[in-house]
C-alpha cells in the first residue's frame, strides 16, 4: 500500500524558516518525481514545488521561488520543502504527492498523504 | 503561467442529478488535464487524467471530456457519496495549476 506521511509543519513567525518532510513507502520511491501542493485553510488547492527522480531538476510556483527549496534523499525514501522567508499568505496544509507515472515529473498525482499544517502569524 | 477558470464555483444538485463542470485553460494545453475530488478534511483523489481516462477503482458515473482549452466533466447520476469539492488541473507546464474548485452540495 501506498503511504506518503508529511511532517515537520508548526506556528511561525513571519521571516523565520522551517523544513516540512515527507516520508513513503510502498513504491520504488527512487523511480518517481515528487510534488508538494498547498492549501489554504478553506481555500483551494495550489501547486507549489515538484523535484525529478534524481534531484536534477526541480520547479516552483512563482509564489514561493526563490524562498523555497524542494530536496530529496532516495536513500531515507524522504522527500523535503526548505521554507525560508514565511509570509503570513504562506500559511496552508502542505500535501506531498506522488505522480501516476515514473520518471515523469508533468503527471497526474494520484497519491497523496493527509498533509501538515503551517501556521504563520506574529 | 497558464490560468485555468472553474466553473461554476458551487452547484447545489439532487441525488440522480446529471452534473455538469467546466474547466477552461488560458492557452492550448492539449490533453494534460486532471480532476480530482476532495472531500472536508481528506487530501484530493485523482478521478480522471489525461481529459477523459478514468483513474483504477473510480465508478463510471465520473468521466470526462474534451481538449485543448475547453473541458468537461461530469456526473452521470449523482450519489450522496459524491458530495465534495471538485478541481481541474493542468500540467502540461510548470507551475501545474489548479482550477478555483467547484463545491458541489445536495
């Protein structure tokens, strides 16, 4: 079965920086590009980061390029979004997820874990 | 970045109900087209991809349609399952946006 267990999110305060994580399992994760995608408490969804299988290419909204940074360690089966600079408009569920296809990075996400809240506030 | 508009935003339906939701993307994104569903508290669910493919385990009361700028999908014969909100999705260039969301009520 398919797990994918986001963590790591908390209340910060603007300007500060935190790591969320995402840990899977059962999947070849070293085969799969991974996507972050967050949502604002009662709001909709909105794509945020995406990294290839082999960490040599990676994407960004616009919203959050330059301040965050999306990693991975194949070896841990884990998947990371840096967040630096937090802004108030930052504060969301962040969901990892996992496209249908491998290698691909452009592909429908078809599984997803519960997500993690951040929280940014003074 | 290519903009995609939902519609409508929400829709109130009965059970049996043919639901009907548009999704039209700002430029030509041939067939790189998702739906997913979300229900209160829960992550999305993909439904359809690729347009018009449906997912493994999804019913076929839920298919989908179209091309290039203009999408549809649709519920055949609405079921109280089926409550949640809906959302399209391009990814056919980075950043893969998402459609506003259309909260579908009975």
């Amino acid at each position: 079965e398919v797990q994918l267990v986001e963590s790591g999110g908390a209340l910060v305060q603007p300007g500060r920086s935190l790591r969320l994580s995402c840990t899977v399992s059962g999947f070849n994760f070293d085969e799969y590009a991974m996507h972050w995608v967050r949502q604002a408490p009662g709001k909709g969804l909105e794509w945020v980061s995406a990294i290839n299988w082999n960490s040599g290419a990676t994407g960004y909204a616009d919203s959050v390029k330059g301040r965050f940074t999306i990693s991975r360690d194949n070896a841990k089966k884990s998947l990371y979004l840096q967040m630096n600079s937090l802004r108030v408009e930052d504060t969301a569920f962040y969901f990892c997820a996992k496209p249908r296809s491998i290698i691909v990075v452009s592909a429908p996400l078809d599984s997803w874990g519960l997500g993690t809240l951040v929280a940014v506030s003074s | 970045d290519i903009q995609m508009t939902q519609s409508p935003s929400s829709l109130s339906a009965s059970v049996g109900d043919r639901v009907t939701i548009t999704c039209q993307a700002s430029q030509d994104i041939t067939n790189f087209l998702n739906w997913y569903q979300q229900k209160p508290g829960k992550a999305p669910k993909l439904l359809i991809y690729d347009a018009s493919n449906l997912e493994t385990g999804v019913p076929s009361r839920f298919s989908g349609s179209g091309s290039g700028t203009d999408f549809t999908f649709t519920i055949s014969r609405l079921q109280p399952e089926d409550i949640a909100t809906y959302y399209c999705q391009q990814y056919d260039d980075v950043p893969y946006t998402f459609g506003q969301g259309t909260k579908l009520e009975i």
